[in-house]
C-alpha cells in the first residue's frame, strides 16, 4: 500500500501542473482524465522516464510541471497558519525545500505508474460551483485498481487542482498535520531543520512517513 499511496503524487504534481493552462471551456473532468493519460503514455514510451533516471524527470518536471505550478498556495496550505509568522526568507526556503521533497516522491513512484491506465469514476457534485471533486480510478493487470480523488477549484478562468486523496488520505492535509506537530515544538526553524533533513537523507515515496 505505501507504494501505490505515493504513486498519487504522480497525478497530483501532473495534472497540478498543467491545470493552469486549461481553457476555462474544459471540465474538471477533462482536465484530470486527459493530463493523466498523457502522463501515463509519456513514462510508457520513454524508458528512461520509467525508470526515473534523474536528468529525464527533472526535464518533465521543468517543462511540464514547475511553469504552470503554484507552489507557493500550495505550501502555504501544508504549513497552514504558521505561514502567516514566516518571513520572506523562510517562505522562499520551505517553499523549495517542500518542491524538493515532492519531486523526490514523484521521481520515486515513476517506476510503480507505468503498467495502469486511468478511468473516470463516479464524481461527487459540489455545492459550491467554485469547488468540485473528480473521482478516478488507476486499473493495472492483477492489481487492485487504486482510487484517487481530486480536489478543484475554479479561479474564474481555469479549473486547478489543490489536493488529491488516495486510499483516504488527503495530500496536502497530510503533510499539514505532520508539519503542524514539528512547528508546535520546534517552530519554523524546526520544520525547515526537518525538511532539509529529509531532503538530505533521501525523502521516502510514501507520503505517510512522519517528518519527526
């Protein structure tokens, strides 16, 4: 399970990233299911990528990632209202030290992604016409099929993603929980002590490891 909970982030840091150049036509729907086929058909096609040699994913990621990602919301909302005390330096530190972890934890599940495909599933509809949820499904041969849920929210002329769930965990919620326990005891130092060591140390591909 703690292979396929990190392969979610695959999808997350994909589909994240090219959210911002939707249409504001396309359906959230759309959006998801087309980005993760093409994600899906690019790791099939380029074996290095499967792999994840180093030198490809950094390329996908700076191409197809990093131009249309907004890090800076989206590690706001992981390090929650502690955000509010920390200063430019800070903000600029966790905030790449965050992206590193994660394209750690992305480079790591390219080698689980490359045999499933991606399957609409039931959404759940929202009462907030800003906010929507898109449910699918990843399905491989004799695997169990993994269900990932995402979260959208239209900023008046696109739809962009701000979290994704797999196996009922939320990814940003995730690491706020976990960054909310080391800021109550140790403050933002802390917290950028205990990123630089994950980051040092080789962050795990499971999203559920503790930063302790």
């Amino acid at each position: 399970m703690r292979k396929l909970i990190s392969l979610v982030v695959v999808f997350f840091l994909s589909v994240f990233g090219a959210a911002a150049t939707a249409e504001p036509s396309v359906s959230p729907e759309k959006l998801v299911m087309e980005v993760s086929t093409q994600v899906l058909d690019e790791i099939k096609k380029d074996p290095a990528l499967a792999a994840a040699d180093p030198s490809h994913v950094n390329q996908l990621v700076d191409k197809k990632i990093l131009p249309y990602t907004d890090f800076a919301t989206m590690t706001r909302m992981a390090v929650g209202p502690a955000w509010r005390k920390a200063d430019e330096a800070q903000r600029k530190e966790i905030m790449q030290l965050f992206r590193t972890l994660l394209v750690a934890v992305y480079s790591g599940a390219l080698k689980e992604a490359n045999n499933y495909t991606v399957e609409l599933a039931k959404s759940r509809p929202s009462n907030d016409p800003r906010l929507t949820i898109v449910r699918t499904r990843l399905v491989a041969s004799q695997r169990d099929p993994i269900q990932l849920d995402y979260r959208l929210m239209n900023t008046g002329k696109d739809w962009k993603i701000f979290d994704v769930c797999v196996g009922g965990v939320w990814l940003v919620e995730n690491y706020r929980s976990q960054f909310a326990s080391v800021i109550g005891n140790s403050g933002l130092t802390g917290l950028i002590a205990q990123l630089k060591d994950r980051v040092q140390t080789g962050p795990t591909r499971n999203i559920n490891k503790k930063i302790e």
